[in-house]
C-alpha cells in the first residue's frame, strides 16, 4: 500500500512536470521553425493545464 503511495507521490513530482516542461518546449520549437498553429497552441494549452506558470502576486500598496 505505501509503495503504490510512493509511486503515485513519484509520478506527480516528477513526471507531470517534466512532460509540462517538454510540451512546452516542443510547442515553442514548433512556432519557431513554422510559426503559430493549432499544434502550438494546443500544446501550450496542454501544458499549462498540467503545470500553469506561477501568477505575480499583486499588490496594492
């Protein structure tokens, strides 16, 4: 039961972000080489729903 727990905690730390990193990445090599498409921009989206950039915090004063 904790190994499954371990695996779980593993693949949330450290695969979800990496395949954000590499949608991304892919998504940028895309636009560069053939400019912006659906493609791109699907992949861009994809990876931000997996890992979205952190937010500036705003303040006000």
């Amino acid at each position: 039961m904790i190994q499954k727990r371990i695996a779980q905690w593993a693949v949330m730390a450290v695969a979800v972000p990496l395949a954000a990193a590499g949608a991304r990445r892919l998504s940028h090599t895309l636009e560069a080489r053939r400019g912006p498409s659906g493609v791109s921009r699907m992949l861009s989206r994809g990876a931000d729903v997996l890992r979205p950039r952190k937010a500036r915090r705003r303040r006000f004063w």
